[in-house]
C-alpha cells in the first residue's frame, strides 16, 4: 500500500460528475494513471447506498496498492476495510471520525487515515493540531464541486507549508491550465477532481498531472 507520505495526486470519485454505473471504469482509469489515493465522494447518498460501492472498488484500489479513502461515513472504514475517512470542517472532529473508524487505539495496524478539509490558513493549523493526517486546503478556486464556498486564493499557500508538517492536498478548482501557477505558489500536492472525471482520456489526464507534481519534487 503506498504511504500517505509520498502521495502527491489525490484523485476523488465525485458521484456528482461520475454515475454510479460507470465507477469501476473511471476508477480503473484513475488508478492507470497513477493517482497516489483515491476517495469516493457519495454526497446525499444513503449509507447503505455507498457502503455497497465501497465493495465495489476496494478490490480495485487494493490491487493497485492505492489507499481508498470514504468521505464522511468514518464508520465504514472497518466494516469495508478501507483505508480511511475524510471528513469536513461541519462534520465530525478528527477524533471522533478517528473513533468512528473503529481504529482509536495507539499502535494500531494498519493505522487509519483520517482527512481534514480545511478553508483558510487558520483552519488548516487547528486541523493537524487536532491530530488529522492530511488536511485538503481550498477551494483555490471557485468550483461547483463546492458550490457557495468562496475561493481562498493562492496566497497563503507557501506559508501553510512553511508551518503546517502534515501533507496538504491543495484543491478546489484545479486543472492542468492552473497546476503550474498552484506549484509556483508552494503547492506540493493537489487533488484534482473535475478536470480529472470530465477528461476525455482520464487516465492520460491523470498521468499528465502526476509527471507535472513529481518533476516538482525532484
């Protein structure tokens, strides 16, 4: 299983842009293409509903050695077997989703992976000193993935960096057009979503994006 560490393309399956009948298709495209961590984003979908295609995909992402990551139902991360919980500023806190998880204990293994979405520069720094593992910080940009949620520009992107030690996935209305600008400001990872889904070659999106992050690592 890759390390949350050396991730740098997080890759979400949004159910808004994606149908539900065509998930194992894009997932596959998106594990091809070399995303380091996947999430499925099921908003307005009952549990039952999205525990069913968290079945579906983990045989998918396990094989690719990609953690899966299950958007505001921490309480299935045990009982799918995924790898963690991703959770918003309005949901639940970090040890709460960590308990939800059913992985509270210290010492754990394989330890849970608990998420923080997080919108300004002050959220962002409670969000690790609450224990999260990664944080998602945006929206950069205006994007209907968030729809009412005012962009936070790029400006406190390197000073996030600067003091926060966890991994940070910068999102919120990131494509290919805008990547270079986001790594110029301090980016060091970033989750892509619609340009991503909305590709027509996804996979070839996807591989683009990450050869464009990991040539910024280097």
């Amino acid at each position: 299983m890759k390390n949350l560490a050396d991730a740098l393309l997080y890759g979400i399956l949004d159910l808004g842009y994606t149908p539900a009948d065509d998930v194992e298709r894009v997932t596959e495209q998106m594990l091809a293409g070399g995303v380091d961590i996947l999430q499925l984003r099921a908003k307005d979908w009952d549990e039952s509903a999205v525990e069913s295609l968290c079945n579906r995909l983990l045989p998918l992402t396990e094989g690719a050695g990609v953690p899966f990551i299950i958007n505001d139902y921490p309480q299935l991360v045990p009982s799918v077997g995924a790898q963690g919980a991703h959770v918003g500023q309005d949901d639940f806190t970090v040890s709460d989703a960590r308990w939800r998880a059913g992985r509270a204990l210290a010492g754990e293994v394989p330890p849970v992976i608990i998420g923080k979405s997080t919108h300004s520069f002050e959220q962002a720094v409670a969000a690790a000193a609450d224990g999260a593992d990664y944080i998602g910080f945006g929206p950069l940009f205006a994007t209907p993935t968030k729809p009412g949620r005012p962009a936070i520009g790029l400006e406190n992107i390197a000073r996030i960096h600067e003091t926060v030690q966890i991994p940070i996935f910068c999102i919120g209305g990131i494509k290919w057009e805008n990547l270079d600008a986001i790594i110029e400001a301090g980016a060091r990872r970033v989750v892509i979503v619609s340009g991503l889904l909305q590709a027509p070659d996804i996979a070839a999106y996807a591989r683009r994006a990450k050869e464009r992050l990991l040539n910024n690592a280097i």
